[in-house]
C-alpha cells in the first residue's frame, strides 16, 4: 500500500493512539498456555473486563463473562465438570457454550446463557476476541504459518505507559541509530497485511562495536534484515534475518488500568530435526534470550518513567505516524464494556437524541 502524506501532525488529536479508554477490536493475549491445567478455572481481567477462563475434560480453553447470572457469585471459584463450570454457590451449571445445564433444585435448567467469548491458543499463549466473532486471523508469523517451531518466553512485564507508547519503539530509527548504535535505515517500508496488521521493513547494520552486534556476529555477516508486523496495534512480530538464521521475537500487550501495559515477550524459530538441530535451537533461543533481556534491560528503565506525548514529530518519525495512521482506521472499543466506541460527536448527537425523545414522551 501507498501511504499518501497526510499524516498525522502534532496538532491533530488521535482518537485511539495512547488513548486509555479506547483499545482495538481483535485478539489479546490472556494466559500462558501452560498456566491452564485441564480441570483448572482461573480468573482474569482483560482490558477492563472481568472474566473466567478454564480448561474441561476436552483440552479446549474456554471464556466467559465473570459473574455467575443467578446471584454474580464470582465463577472462578467454580468447579470443572466434564467440559462445563458448575458455580460454587448454588451450584448451577453450564456448559463450554454457557448454556445453563443444571440447577440442581429444578427439574429443568433455566433458559439461560452466559457471555462467552472466542479462545484460540496459538505460541504457546490463550488469546481472546473481544468482539463477538472473530473477524480476523491471530497474530501470525507468515513464515512460520506452515511450520512447526520451537517458543521460549522472554519475560513478562509491567510497565507505566501506554502500549502503543511501547510498541512503536520497534520503528522509531532515531531510537536505533541513537540508543541501540545500531544503524537503521531513515526509511522504514510499510506494507498494509489487512485492515488489522501492518509490516515495516528495515536493513540494519551493527555499528563497530557494539555490544549486540558482536554477539550476533558468527550468525550473520551480511546486513541484518529486520521487519516488525504490528497486530491491531498491541501484537508485534519482530523477525531478524542474518544469512539462513530466522528469529522471531513478539511483544504482545494489552492495556491495564491507569493507561499501563502489561505484556509478554516470546522468542520463536523454526523447529530443526536431530539431536543436533534441537541443540542448536536451544543454544540460539537462550542466546536470544541472554540478549533480549539485555536489549530491553535501558527500554523498560526509560518506558517505566515515560510521560509520553508526541508533541514534535520530525521526518525520521514517518513510520510511526504511518503507524498511527493505520490504528487510527481500526474499529475501536471503549475500556471495560467492550462496546464500540464512540466519538465524543457521536454521545453528545445520541444524548441530544435522547433528551429530545424524553422530552416527547412526557
Ligand atoms: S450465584 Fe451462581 S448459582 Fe447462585
């Protein structure tokens, strides 16, 4: 895609980017896979929303809204039966649909339904949908799509700015050239996936030196080909191309309250056959992960202290408004409700609305 040069300028206001009550429509990261045993029901907060995530007799993760519909007892102190969540106060079931399937006082189940929401696993993480059906693919790697492959998780963080303040640290070349000493392009190219996921693309070259570079140094001895795709602006997918090695690093965040992050970083690469080709795998993904760490270690000092405001943007930061640009076209929901959200236009024109039809039906 072509990015016309209208971009966002420090005096026109984003609706979503580094906005705390807005988030994009799409996939987020719940728990790690390995944090849910079968049998196991656990509670989470996601974007401002309480919910209940387990894992039934079938292997399957499933989601609902938190809040037993009886009485609201909380469902995570439920118990697992089979593939359904019985509620620990008066014992009502339901089934991975959330269909109400038993009250142990009736006869007959009443005819109730609780919010569920689209699971998938996918990189060792649970992810949910926050709408209700999943107009879009999980995050993906294309190059692993058809692939097995080995994951390691990095680290998980808390930090105290806004994801989007975090994610775009991936394209801002003045942070590579500057901070990292690595040398970027002035140029980042970005190439539009879908409505919901974009891909910048780089070349960069080690300076002399530096302490990343030398590491890496035995895997590459060409430029190092870096592109980052961004999923509905809170997953990004980081893959580094030295000669034949392929190593993919994703960030994936999600809001929490106060407009803070909380995230995961995972480390991934195509699985190699062998006892050999797994200890190679093993030796560069703990490298990789010796190195990450060591990468972020300044990022998560600056990030914890950030009162981010991006009042002056300048050329070399044309990738991140071709960024912004992008999430600003997403469909966005409000914080907690999870209901589309509205411009402040759009609530004054329906309380104007309302207050009007009050007015008429007194
Ligand atoms: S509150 Fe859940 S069954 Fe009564």
């Amino acid at each position: 895609m072509t990015f016309n040069s209208q971009n966002l300028s420090s005096n026109r206001k984003s609706k979503t980017f580094n906005n705390p009550e807005r988030f994009i429509e799409g996939w987020y990261w719940a728990i790690p896979t390995n944090n849910l045993r079968v049998g196991e029901v656990k509670a989470i907060t996601l974007l401002g929303r309480d919910l209940v995530i387990y894992r039934g007799k079938d292997r399957k993760a499933v989601t609902f809204d938190a809040y037993c519909p009886h009485m609201g007892a909380h469902l995570a102190d439920g118990k697992i039966e089979g593939n359904g969540l019985r509620c620990s106060f008066h014992q009502w079931k339901f089934d991975r649909e959330g269909f109400c399937v038993d009250i142990p006082c009736f006869d007959e189940p009443l005819p109730l339904k609780l919010k569920t929401w689209p699971t998938a696993e996918k990189y060792g993480m649970i992810w949910i949908w926050t709408g209700e059906v999943p107009l879009q693919p999980l995050p993906f790697i294309p190059e692993l799509e058809a692939q097995d492959f080995d994951v390691t998780i990095i680290s998980q963080f808390v930090t105290n700015c806004h994801p989007h303040a975090v994610i775009i640290n991936a394209i801002d070349t003045q942070y590579f050239n500057t901070l990292k000493r690595v040398a970027a392009e002035n140029i980042f190219e970005p190439q539009e996936l879908n409505q919901y996921a974009i891909t910048f693309t780089n070349n960069l070259q080690g300076r002399k030196g530096n302490y990343l570079a030398k590491l890496m140094r035995p895997f590459y001895k060409n430029d190092l080909n870096y592109s980052v795709c961004y999923w509905y602006g809170s997953t990004s997918m980081v893959t580094f191309i030295p000669n034949s090695l392929h190593l993919h690093v994703m960030f994936t965040l999600r809001l929490i309250a106060g407009g803070k992050t909380e995230g995961y970083t995972l480390l991934m690469m195509k699985k190699r056959q062998g006892m050999v080709g797994k200890l190679y795998n093993r030796l560069v993904l703990s490298l990789g992960k010796v190195l990450s760490q060591d990468f972020l270690k300044v990022d998560a000092k600056i990030l914890e202290k950030l009162k981010f405001d991006f009042r002056t943007p300048v050329n070399t930061d044309q990738a991140i408004m071709q960024f912004i640009n992008h999430l600003e076209r997403q469909p966005a929901l409000s914080w907690g409700t999870w209901q589309q959200a509205r411009t402040s236009r759009d609530t004054e024109t329906r309380d104007n609305r309302d207050k009007w039809r009050d007015n008429f039906n007194d």
